[in-house]
C-alpha cells in the first residue's frame, strides 16, 4: 500500500468533494506527469484545485509536495491556471517550492487582476492538520497552498518577509480566495 493512499480521503475531509480531475495528458498528447483535481468546498462558494502526482515529478524537498490554490467558485479557470503554470514551471526546473516562496511573473498572470504571482503558504483558512499528509504518525506529503499575490505585495514580502504582508492582509480583512481583492502594499 503507498504511503500517499490516504490523500483522496484527506483532501476530501479537508477541502470537500473531488469533482473530477484533468488528465495528465496535454491536449498535444505530451504526459506532464500530473493531474488537476477540482474540489468544490462543502459551502459551495470555494472551489480548491490541486496537483495530484507533482510529487513524483520533482525532487529537493524533504517531503514530496502538492500544489493547490482556492478560489472562489466563479474563479475556478484562474486557479487552474496559476496552479498549472506553477506546476509546469517546477516540474520543467526540477525543483520544489517551500512555505515563504515568491513565484513571480514579469507580468500580471491572471487577467482582471493584479495577480502576478503566487506565495507559497500552508492553506490560510484550513487547519495546521491540512498541511501535511500523515502516513500513520510520519509525514508523507506536503502540500502548499499558491496565495495569488501582486507585484506589489511581492515586494512588501521581499523588503520586509512575510509577517509584513500578512499583517496588511489582516489589517484589510482580505478575502485570499478572491482575485478582485484589494492589493496590499
């Protein structure tokens, strides 16, 4: 039995109902190795996309990692994006993100948005025990959150760490799961 067997019914517990999942196969027949999965939150308004099969695809971490970024319901495209953007990038680098990591683009990513980029985070909104994947009582899977991010709040983090954005966030009561929110700067 791997040791990953019992990410379907953690993410499930967690998150809420697998929706369905993208092939690994790209329209042009190329296997990237990874599969989109949707999840749609039991409130109905969120909805978690996350990479199921990136952990067998690059190396460098202390743990195999998985991607995922939630959004809205209605920004569901813009979530599939920025995780398979992200996804392809780490896998064509053969390299692995951890918790504080500013994966930026020179340009904004998501259109209607100031989304430039992600940050690497463990999930603001689901509990420290979402965070890690347990096989038994050893960590088996990380899996990091992409918070859609503006050049801007990038910068913040960049000067002053990421204590500095999250105060900012707090101080705005942002809304991370949602694209039109105000930037922090």
């Amino acid at each position: 039995m791997s040791r990953f067997a019992g990410f379907p019914a953690h993410v499930e517990q967690h998150i809420g109902r697998v929706r369905g999942a993208e092939s690994s196969v790209t329209e042009s027949g190329r296997d990237r190795g990874y599969s989109l999965v949707l999840c749609d939150h039991s409130d109905g308004a969120h909805v978690t996309v996350l990479t199921s099969g990136l952990r067998d695809r690059t190396a460098g971490a202390p743990l195999p990692q998985e991607l995922l970024c939630t959004l809205r319901a209605d920004q569901e495209i813009y979530a599939k994006h920025l995780v398979g953007v992200i996804a392809e990038l780490l896998t064509e680098s053969k390299s692995r993100v951890g918790y504080g990591a500013l994966i930026m683009n020179d340009r904004v990513l998501l259109p209607d948005s100031e989304v430039a980029g992600a940050l690497a985070a463990p999930h603001p909104y689901l509990g420290d025990d979402f965070d890690v994947l347990l096989d038994g009582e050893e960590p088996a899977l990380q899996l990091i959150t992409l918070i859609p991010i503006s050049r801007s709040e990038a910068q913040l983090v960049s000067r002053y760490g990421r204590d500095a954005l999250y105060d900012q966030w707090e101080k705005l009561e942002a809304d991370l799961t949602d694209l039109t929110r105000p930037t922090a700067s």
